[in-house]
C-alpha cells in the first residue's frame, strides 16, 4: 500500500526544515539508504508529490 503525504514548512520564522525519504534495505542488518533530501527553505514551502510512504519507505523531518 502507498500513501502519499503532505509536508508544508508552515512556520512564518527564517527556520528551514528538511525532509528525508529513506528506504528500508534487506535483509536485515543493513543499513538503510536515503533516497533524497528536499528542503523546505521558506513558509508554506511544500514537498513534492512524489513524497510518499510504502512499507519500506519512512520520512524523516527535521529542522536545518
């Protein structure tokens, strides 16, 4: 199953946020892999798209 998300930058401050996508490796023991990073450099910045989750796909939000 897919889910596709909606990530907005939505504070009015200079504060910058990046988004993650990483991917789950198997087998296990492996680390995972990040596939990209988007930053949201401004407010009301958004992520793409092309922005979702699977069973093997998680996100990552922080502050930049």
């Amino acid at each position: 199953m897919t889910k596709r998300v909606r990530i907005e930058n939505a504070n009015m401050s200079d504060t910058k946020v990046i988004v993650q996508v990483w991917e789950k490796n198997y087998p296990e023991g492996k680390p995972d892999s990040l596939v990209r990073e988007i930053p949201l450099d401004y407010p009301c910045a958004t992520a793409g798209d092309d922005v979702y989750l699977t069973s093997n796909r998680y996100l990552v939000v922080k502050v930049a």
